[in-house]
C-alpha cells in the first residue's frame, strides 16, 4: 500500500490535551488521539473496489493482511495518527450535547 495521506485535519485543528481514553465532554478541541481497539479474528466482510481506487487501494492491497489489519484498528498506518473526532449536534430538534 502506498498512500497519499494529507493530515491537515490534525496538523491545522485544536487538538484535545487529554491523552487518556475515555468518555468525557471534550471542550475547545477537535479532535482526540486514541489507539484502535485490536480485534481478534477480523475478516472482510466486502470492499467497494471504485472507492477503494480513489482512495488509492489497489485489488491486491483489498486482499492484503495489512489492508484488513489497518481497516479493523488491528495495525496504524505508517505515519499517520488514529483520532476521534468531536462530535455534537442536534438530534430531534434538539442539541444532544457530545
């Protein structure tokens, strides 16, 4: 695999300064860090091969271990940085908080 990652969403927003992971209402951030839960067992279930492409899979790297282990947390893809992302918004009309 050979991807074209631009991190800008990381290099260019607030960043929670909280490291530990838990749940908890994160103020003047964007985002978390946090390491993937592993999973035990992964399999693929089914891939779209026309995404897959434009984001710059290949058909073999669809089959490839290391495809799986990245898409189910089980391994990071090389330099780069696994974030939550904040999340808040409205649900029924109303503001459902984080």
């Amino acid at each position: 695999m050979n991807l074209n990652i631009k991190n800008t969403f990381i290099s260019e927003l607030p960043m929670d300064s909280n490291t530990e992971n838990y749940p908890r209402q994160v103020d003047n951030a964007c985002y978390s860090i946090v390491a993937p839960t592993k999973t035990k067992k992964p399999r693929l279930i089914h891939s779209n091969t026309q995404m897959a492409e434009q984001l710059g899979f290949s058909k073999s790297d669809l089959k490839s271990e290391s495809f799986l282990n990245i898409c189910t947390g089980n391994a990071i893809y090389p330099n780069t940085t696994p974030y939550a992302m904040c999340y808040g918004g409205h649900q029924f009309g109303n503001w459902a908080g984080q």
